[in-house]
C-alpha cells in the first residue's frame, strides 16, 4: 500500500492507494482529480520482493507473477491511469524508483552477489518499460528512473552499512 500525497498551495491530501487493485488507483486518480485537477510528479516507489519463497532461475513461475503484479503491472496501471492527470501539469514528471540490482550489467558480473530472481526480474523489466515510456513521452514529460544507495528495507534484511 502506498500514501498518495498531494501538496498544492500548502494543503495535503492523503489517500490509501494499492498498486496491485485497479480499483484503488482508479479511485485515488478520481479523488485527485476532483480536488486539484493535475498532478505534477507521479513517484513510482511501490515495491515488493517475495523473500518466503524460493528464488531459483529455474522454479519461479508463482514468485516471480506475484513481484510482477506489483513491480510491473501496478506500476505501469498506475503510471498509465494518472498518466491524463500529469498532462494538465506544466511541468508533468514520472519519476520510478529502481535498483541497481535490477541491472542487467551488476546481474551479469562476476561479483555480484544478491540474486533475487523474482524482485530483479520485476525491477529490470520496470525498468524497460520506463525507458519506453520516456521516448513515447518524450517532449510531453519527464520520465526517469533511479535508484537510491544502499537503502535498508525487508529485502536486505535490515541490514545496515
């Protein structure tokens, strides 16, 4: 579940919002609609690495639909439903959150060492969409990616550096 802020003016909306339930998007793009209008900055940060289940390349099929239904198509549902909304903007943004796990170049090297089939697949693949999204847009909005250092999360186990 994500929070959708809006920040207009010095006023604040928030609302529920689920990724993985076209029904939540499409009711907080109603919601946002109805009090402002546009937005100006979609941020893409829903996130979800099914670490209970097995993370083999070659057993993955239900693991990796599940990272998919909302690192991919809740991204790509909800970029696309907002999408009219950021329009209106003067200055429409798309920003995704990535990783650079998700990097076909950090996968491929010998020392790379976290292989989470499900969570990069997913990633690597929002990745591509938002390299596609950007040329389709491009001249219209910006549309970027990027991946924040290190970052502690469920992923890493907690981890700190």
């Amino acid at each position: 579940m994500n929070k959708v802020i809006l920040i207009a003016g010095g006023w604040r909306l928030w609302n529920q919002l689920d990724v993985a339930d076209v029904n939540s998007i499409v009711s907080a793009k109603a919601l946002i609609e109805k009090e402002a209008g546009h937005i100006d900055i979609l941020v893409n940060n829903a996130g979800t690495a099914v670490m209970t289940k097995r993370q083999s390349a070659t057993d993955v099929d239900v693991v990796v639909r599940e990272a998919c239904e909302v690192n991919l198509f809740g991204l790509i549902q909800t970029a696309t439903t907002f999408l009219p909304l950021l329009l209106k903007s003067s200055k429409p943004n798309i920003l995704s959150i990535s990783t650079d796990i998700a990097s076909n170049t950090y996968q491929a090297s010998p020392d790379s060492q976290l292989h989470v089939v499900a969570y990069n697949t997913s990633k690597a693949a929002t990745n591509s969409y938002t390299i596609a999204l950007a040329n389709e847009l491009k001249g219209k909005a910006i549309v970027n990616a990027l991946t924040p250092e290190f970052t502690t999360t469920k992923l890493n186990g907690y981890a700190l550096i």
